[in-house]
C-alpha cells in the first residue's frame, strides 16, 4: 500500500530544513521582498518545508514565486525566450521548443519509482531502492540549479473543490516547463492553503534540465516517491519527462484510486467528451486509448470537450460517476492533424489569436511551423528536432528524415477550442455514462462494440493491445496495454484490475446509471479485410458515428447484435446517423467487411491474455472466466 512514509523523505533528508527558523533563513536567502512577500502568503508548514528544501539541493541563484498574476506569467514568457527554451514564430504568442534529438518522448529506461522493501511495484515499471535513490538524487540535483531562477508554481488538478482534485507544487528551473504548466493546469496561488487542508495532501514535483547537454541524457532520471508523494526529474526537458504534474501526479492519483478509496474512485487515462443526443439531451463519455493513439482526435469529436488525457472519477451520492479533467489544456501530437480530421483544433494552430507552444516540429524559414501529415505543400528547409532540415534529407543509415517528429505536440489552453464546454470547471464533475477502451489496431477487432456487462467492460480495459508508438522513446512492435494505463499504475496490476471490477461493479451506482462500456477501434485497415491497401477502413471523422451510435444505445434507441465479444451496432442505425451526421453514405458491404469477427485473430489476442495474466500475482478469477467464456463462444460460431 503507497503512502505508508516508511523510511526518509528524500528532499528533506538531502536539504536539511526541518523548522519554521530555517524555512525563514533558506527564503530570505533566496527571494528578494517581493518574492517574500508572496511566499508569506503560503502559511502551511509542510509546504514550506518542501520548497525550502528544494531550494536547499538545486541551490538556484533565485527563487520566482508564480501566483499566476498577468505579471508573473509574462515574466515566465520572457525568461523562457531569454534561456532559448523558447523562439518566437511568425504567429504572435506562438513559440517553439526544442528537446534534444535523443529524448523525444518518455524515457522509460530511466524511469523509477522509489520503493522500500514491503512495497510492490507494476511488473511493467522500474524500482529502485530508497537508499541508492537517495545517493542518485543527492549526486545528481546537488546545485545543478546554480545560476538558474528556480520558478515554484502552486496548481490545482482539477476545478477547485472538486472532491478528486489534487493539490500539487511544480518547482523547477525550466522556464518552460513552468510557461507548459501555466496553459495545462489551474494556477491556485490563492486557494492552495485552502485546498491543502481540505484534501489534507499535496504533491510535490522537483525538477531541473541541468546543462541540457545530449551527453548527459544517460545520466537522466524520473523517479516517483509514492510514500511522500514527491517526483524528482533531472537533465532532461520532454514535457512528459519534467511536467510532472502531468503523468508523475497522475501516478499518484492511480495510487490514491487502488489503495485509500478502492471501488469509489478511479483515475485514468481517459478523454472527456460531451455528446449530443435527441432531444438537446448531452450524454457523456470517458475513453482510454495509449498516447499518440487518438485520445484527442476523439476527444474532439465530441460536441462539448472537457478534455483529451487524463480523468479523474468517482461515484457520487445520488449514484452517478461523476468526472472532472485534472487538466485545462492541451499537450497534443500533431502528426496526422489537418483540417480534414480535425477542424476545430486546426483553427487555433493555423489562425491567430491562441498561444500555442509548439515542440518538435519544423520550422521553415518564415517562422512557420510544419509536421507529418498537416495535409499541407511541405517546405523545401528549415528547422526541427534534429537541427537544420531540406527535402530528401536522409540520416546516417539512409533513411529519409521526417519533417517533424512522430511525438512532435502543440500546447494551448481548452479554452481555445470551439467545442470546449464550461462544464470542464465544474467541482461536481460530469455525469459520465460512456466509457470506451481502445488502442491503434489495424487487423482484429471491430470499430465498436459494447461489452454484456460491467465485469466483461473491465476486461475490456485489461485486454488492449496497440501498436508502440512514438511517445516512448525505443518503443517498437505490437504491444499490450492494459486500460491504456499500465505505464501509469504503480503498484501492483492485480491490485489495480480488482480495483475495476471493484469499482464500475459498485452497487452504489443507481440501476439506471449503470455505464456503458465499449471497445473502439478506427484504426482497422483495407488490407486487414481482404482489400489490397494499408489505408483505414473508412475515415478517422467516422469516431463521430460510433460515438454517437454509443449515445443511443446508453439510452436504449437502437438495436445491437449479440455476440460472445459484445454487443455490435445494426446496419441501419449506422447508415443513418452516417449521413445524419457526417452527411456520407455508408454501405452494407462497408459494414460487413468492419464488423464481420475475425475469429481467429480475437482468439488468438484471448490467448496472448491469458498467457501474460497467468504471469502475474493475484490476478481476479474473474477476468480468466470471461476470457475463456468469449473464447468458447467464438469457437462455437466459428
């Protein structure tokens, strides 16, 4: 169980400070009066306590308290253009950062959580012990602020007062990172001491790019201390890698989820999405897919948008699961976004008036940015995640170098977007019937069915598989990828599958507001349904249609075959919302060759499952029930 706080704390262990005397002395070093005055301002002691023992290790020439004033964010944007994190582009407010050409995306080789003896870990994460930790961190954060201002922001994930949101501190000296976390989370300067005691936690993020130097990459590190809630990031600069509010505290929350509120709460890698159904009536869904698999691009095929990436949930008194979006934008890829598939979002990247930090895409020599699949004349040079760039150019092995890379990402605040909904501040959340699971799979399963039951939703969750793509750096192949969230669950998997089945099986949801849950999968190719191209079987705009489809049928207006995998859509509910809503025709032999089962495949993905859950510890009986009921009955239809 997270949390126990067995053993040091490695921050205050390395820093030293442990009274209000030395609090005072460590700020009156470090701030001038204007900073002073607003660190006063902050009156909990452990929250004190952390930031001065941050600024005890990193020993940064200042420290820039961020109350999230006009003031302070523009001082924010000029010191990020004035460390060269960030460069103007043609577009006002539009800037661009680059990360080094070997740190593209999450580095998992060099991720850790921090564990004591009793503690057990993911199968599919790293551990390292308390003690080298402690050496590691000690070693490497040593003054590796010297000559920096070290920038401590005070956030909010999620609405204040919302009963899942977390209080957390972002401290770092990347000017960039801090202007990231001022667009994605809420800045609650005024309300933290407040937030703080009702919540009675926070977390504590700490990280520094050090001498940003491709040499030192493999000295970098993530680690995740679960029984003190603290991440410590250092040398190195992927958003994903040092915005640890992001995916470090969504750790934390997984943790919170499985092991306090077990069946009451959940915090996932999900989409928000509001959807219209007859009557102006708005039907909400939540859906999980791994990054760089889509998660955006539906998200935005919602009529009412709260958001794209992370979720956090839980079941309120009148029975409803409600969720909020620890988040307030957006840190997208933009490989394959173009007007076609996704309008909304193009119209603040190629219009003016949103700011936008744009990261790892190509820059041509007018100060545009340009990235794989915009559906746009590419230029003939310019710049990007490699350094200079022209047509044709190939690397070392012949290969030919992309325009942007596959992990490149655009960050702007929700606001921005034509289908944002106010709703996303709302501290009682959204009522969420809708839940999908899906990953980027191009030759098994259908675009959409809906699981008999909650327990059969549950699996699921637990039987994604996806092709890698480009977010993790040296990700290859077809992999699995449990509920989308397994590089994110930090204890131990059976934990967390019985905290499922535990939770969407509550007998507190009220019976009708049972959630529908469903499979959804638009990544399937011509070649995988006996045509001859690796084209998509129909349009990435066609996720309108299932998600709408999924509308009617969480509100019983549409009929469904039945089959051992689930529930699949009829012809004729399809055709029309086709055209209802995408004004496109849509045939029967188009239909058939979506939704005909391929047998085999699926029975083959079962056994992958099987194998791979077998392996682990205390894995619930029932997940190996459903398996073997869906593969039985595929044989039997076969």
């Amino acid at each position: 169980m997270a949390n126990k706080k067995v053993g040091c704390d490695i921050s205050c262990e390395l820093g030293k400070v442990d009274s209000s005397e030395k609090i005072d002395a460590i700020f009156s070093r470090y701030m001038d009066d204007k900073n002073l005055l607003k660190i006063a301002l902050q009156t909990n002691f452990d929250v004190r306590k952390k930031i001065a023992n941050a600024i005890a290790i990193c020993k940064p020439k200042a420290a820039f308290i961020n109350t999230g004033t006009p003031e302070d964010r523009a001082f924010i944007r000029k010191l990020a253009l004035e460390k060269g994190e960030e460069s103007p582009l043609a577009m006002a407010n539009h800037t661009i950062h680059f990360d080094l050409e070997q740190e593209q995306g999450r580095i998992l080789d060099r991720t850790f959580y921090i564990v004591d003896e009793w503690e057990d870990v993911s199968s599919l994460a790293k551990r390292m012990d308390r003690k080298t930790a402690l050496a590691d961190v000690g070693s490497n954060m040593d003054g590796i602020m010297a000559d920096m201002t070290m920038i401590v922001g005070f956030y909010m994930r999620g609405p204040v007062g919302a009963p899942m949101a977390n209080p957390a501190l972002e401290i770092t000296s990347s000017a960039y990172v801090a202007h990231s976390a001022e667009i994605l989370y809420r800045n609650a300067f005024n309300d933290f001491n407040k937030e703080v005691d009702r919540l009675g936690y926070f977390f504590t993020n700490i990280h520094s790019e050090g001498l940003n130097r491709a040499e030192d990459l493999p000295q970098a590190r993530v680690f995740m201390d679960r029984s003190y809630l603290t991440t410590y990031a250092y040398k190195c600069t992927y958003a994903g890698n040092t915005l640890m509010l992001k995916k470090g505290n969504h750790r934390f929350a997984v943790d919170k989820a499985v092991y306090k509120n077990r069946g009451f709460e959940m915090s996932e890698h999900m989409f928000i999405t509001g959807i219209n159904g007859p009557g102006n009536r708005i039907t909400w869904c939540a859906g999980a897919a791994p990054s760089g698999c889509g998660k955006t691009t539906t998200a935005m095929a919602g009529n009412h948008f709260v958001g794209d990436d992370l979720a956090q949930m839980w079941i309120a008194p009148d029975g409803t699961i409600r969720s909020i979006n620890p988040e307030c934008g957006i840190f997208g890829i933009v490989e394959d976004v173009n007007w076609d598939g996704d309008p909304m979002l193009m119209e603040n990247l190629r219009k003016p008036g949103t700011e936008v930090i744009w990261s790892n895409v190509l820059v041509d020599d007018q100060g545009i940015p340009h990235w794989e699949g915009n559906g746009e004349e590419p230029p003939v040079s310019g710049t990007n995640f490699q350094g200079p760039w022209y047509q044709g150019m190939t690397n070392d092995n012949g290969k030919p170098v992309p325009i942007s890379h596959p992990n490149s990402r655009c960050t702007l605040a929700s606001t921005a977007l034509a289908n944002y909904c106010p709703e996303a501040e709302n501290p009682a959340g959204v009522e969420t019937r809708i839940f999908t699971y899906s990953g980027r799979d191009s030759d098994t399963m259908p675009p959409v069915w809906v699981a008999k039951d909650s327990d059969a939703g549950v699996v699921i969750g637990a039987c994604i598989v996806s092709a890698a793509t480009a977010t993790e750096v040296g990700a290859k192949g077809v992999k699995r990828a449990p509920w989308a969230n397994a590089p994110f669950i930090p204890g131990a998997l059976g934990d967390y599958m019985a905290a499922q089945f535990d939770f969407f099986g509550n007998p507190a949801i009220a019976g009708n507001k049972q959630p529908i849950m469903a499979g959804l999968n638009y990544f399937l190719t011509d070649e995988a349904r006996g045509g001859t191209t690796k084209k998509l079987l129909g349009e990435k705009r066609d996720v309108k249609v299932w998600l709408a489809w999924l509308e009617r049928y969480a509100h019983n207006e549409v009929e469904f075959v039945p089959t051992p995998l689930g529930n699949l859509p009829c012809y004729e509910d399809l055709k029309r919302l086709f055209w209802d809503l995408l004004e496109k025709e849509y045939s029967e032999e188009l239909y058939q060759r979506q939704f005909t089962l391929s047998i085999d495949n699926i029975i083959a993905r079962i056994d992958l499952q099987v194998e791979a859950y077998a392996k682990e510890k205390n894995i619930p009986e029932r997940l190996f029930e459903i398996l073997a009921e869906q593969r039985q009955g595929l044989l039997d239809m076969k």
